[in-house]
C-alpha cells in the first residue's frame, strides 16, 4: 500500500517535470523541471524496493542477523539511489554553470533567443 | 496552438502509460534471490552491519569509483565553464552582491554557531557509515553544505582551493591503491577483508570499509567544495 502511494507521487512528479520542461520558456525553469524529473525517478526506484512490512537493512538491536532476510527491503535500489542522487546534483551544477555562460553571450534566459543549433 | 495541443497529447499519453503502470504494480512479498543473497553475505562475509554500506563499498565498489570519477570530471568542467581564461563575468559593480549587500547579522551569527555543528554531524555520518545509517557520500555532501553556508555568510571567503585538491587527490589514490591492496592481499579488486573483520557492530570492524568511507567522504566534500566556489559570482 504505501509503495504504492510512493510510487505514484515518483510517476506525478515525472509528469510534472516533462511538462514544466515542455512549456517553460526560462532556462532556469527548464533546469528545475529536470531537477524534478530526475527526483521522481529516484523516488520511483526506492518504491520499487520496498518489500511487505520490511525494515531498513540495518543489522542493530531491533533486527537480529537471523530473521534479516524475512524483515528487510531490498537494499540494492537504494544503494543505487544514493549514487544516483549525487551524479543527478552534479548534472544540475553543469547545467547551471552552462546557463551562466549563456546569459552572458545574450543577455536573457529565454531559451527562444538561442537560435544557433536550432534547424 | 499546435504545439500547445502536441504538448497536452503526449502529456496525456505518458499519464496514460504511467497509470497503467502504478496500477498493475503490486508490492513485493519477499526479497528476490540477489538481495537475498546479498543479505545473507553482507553481515557474514564482511561483518558490516549497514547491508547498503556493503554492497557500496565492496561488491559495487567499482562502481561507486567510476561515479567518484564523473563528481572529479563534473568539477573539472564547472572549472573550466565558469574559470578563468574566460572574459570576467560582466556583471557591474553596483550589482555584485557581496559589495552592494553583505549578508545579515542574523546569516553570519547563524554561520558561526552552525558551521562546527554541521562539521562534527559530517564526521559522525562518515563514521559511522558501516553501522548505522550514513556514509561516505551522505557525509561528503553535508561537508560541503558547511562550504555553501560559509560562502553565504561571507562572500569574500575564498576556500583553500589547492588543499581541496590536493586532499581530493590524494583521497582518490588512496581509494585506488586500497583496491589494488585488495587485489594482492584478498581475493579482487576492491576487496574490503584486507583487515581482520572485528567485531560484529564494534566501531573498529569490517575491514576496510570504515577507511574507505572516510575517503570516499573526504573526496566528495572536496569535489562538491570547488564545484560550489566555481559559481562565486
């Protein structure tokens, strides 16, 4: 039930994103939307992982090593998400550093005004 | 017009395939054989008690090197969109914040009385990544969240670049040469089981995993540092 309602906040926020970069004009919108995108994405693959009443697989107090397996989520989309997090945050800082550049040649966000590799 | 209608179809159409997928999706019940597996052997074979930790660091961990690789080529290229050798950013002088606006009394006393908290929080997180919740790259970011409010809090504050890269560096060709060691004394590449495993949960235990969070932390701070001090104004 819950990964379900995860989930389908992951698929919205997608959605959201492909429309934000679809109509939005402004690079810096266009940027967020991505930002968006790629954080539904996320969220999507942590959902998938979820396993029926799991736990975080943490071995501690709480979860003896002997029931582990039967208790615990699947820990290998959220160890893929934690690197998917910081590559997604750095594709952002080249974006964002490519806006700057770009507002510099031509004065304005508005992606309308950057003609060149258009045809 | 037609664009605003093309727009609204495929928005429709990939609502539609969306829907179709968040309701046929049914929760799983148990763990599939590979999570299974790596359950089972994460705590025996490597005495870490954070299942994600190791399988980070030791059976992904030529992954989690290939993506430390795409942090160092993202910061080398913000360096040299933004560098220099490129004209100075035209930005007038009256414009310029850290001249025109300083940042608030209430910015940099929040600064200072924050900046060691968020350091020691980074440390513990780094630390305690093979036993509880945390890591090398989770501690990594919050170091360079302690950069960002630096830099918030007074503009002119220029961090030691060439110590972050040399750190950065170094921390990079330990990480490689641990590998390597791993290779020669254990059985691959990246073989964490070069130190005796310790205790189950003790601080000291799981071989190298502790060492290699640390560099794995020192490593992304330093790379997420110079990728903030890239976009100085």
């Amino acid at each position: 039930m819950i990964s379900s309602i995860v989930l389908t906040t992951g698929l919205l926020l997608i959605l959201i994103g492909s429309w934000g970069i679809l109509t939005h004009r402004n690079i810096l919108r266009i940027i967020i939307s991505f930002s968006l995108m790629g954080t539904g994405t996320h969220i999507i693959i942590v959902a998938i992982g979820y396993v029926k009443n799991g736990t975080a697989p943490i071995i501690d107090r709480t979860l003896d090593l002997s029931e582990a397996t039967s208790r615990v989520v699947d820990p290998i989309p959220s160890a893929l998400v934690v690197t998917a997090i910081v590559i997604g945050m750095a594709v952002t800082a080249v974006m964002l550093a490519y806006t700057i550049r770009l507002y510099d040649s031509k004065k304005t966000l508005s992606i309308d005004a950057f003609t060149e590799s258009k045809w | 017009m037609i664009r605003r209608l093309s727009i609204v179809v495929a928005i429709a159409a990939f609502g539609l395939i969306f829907a179709s997928l968040a309701i046929s999706y049914t929760e799983q019940q148990s763990l599939r054989p590979l999570a299974e597996s790596y359950v089972r052997r994460v705590p025996q074979e490597l005495g870490a008690p954070n299942i994600i930790t190791g399988i980070l660091l030791t059976y992904r961990a030529f992954d989690t090197l290939g993506e430390v690789a795409v942090l160092f080529m993202v910061a080398a290229s913000v360096g040299l969109v933004l560098g220099a050798g490129h004209p100075p950013r035209s930005v007038s002088s009256e414009d310029r914040p850290d001249e025109a606006w300083p940042s608030s009394e209430i910015v940099q006393s929040g600064a200072q009385i924050l900046v060691p908290l968020i350091s020691i929080f980074a440390a513990y997180i780094i630390m305690n990544g093979h036993l509880s919740a945390g890591g090398g790259f989770q501690g990594g970011a919050v170091i360079a969240s302690c950069v960002l409010l630096m830099l918030l809090a007074y503009p002119q504050y220029q961090p030691n670049l060439e110590f972050l890269s040399i750190a950065e560096s170094m921390a990079g060709a330990l990480f490689v040469l641990a590998g390597i060691a791993g290779l020669i004394v254990a059985g691959s590449f990246l073989d964490t089981r070069i130190l005796p495993l310790g205790q189950f949960g003790a601080f000291f235990s799981a071989g190298t995993i502790p060492v290699l969070s640390v560099l794995l932390g020192v490593k992304v701070g330093c790379e997420l540092s110079v990728i903030l001090d890239g976009f100085r104004p």
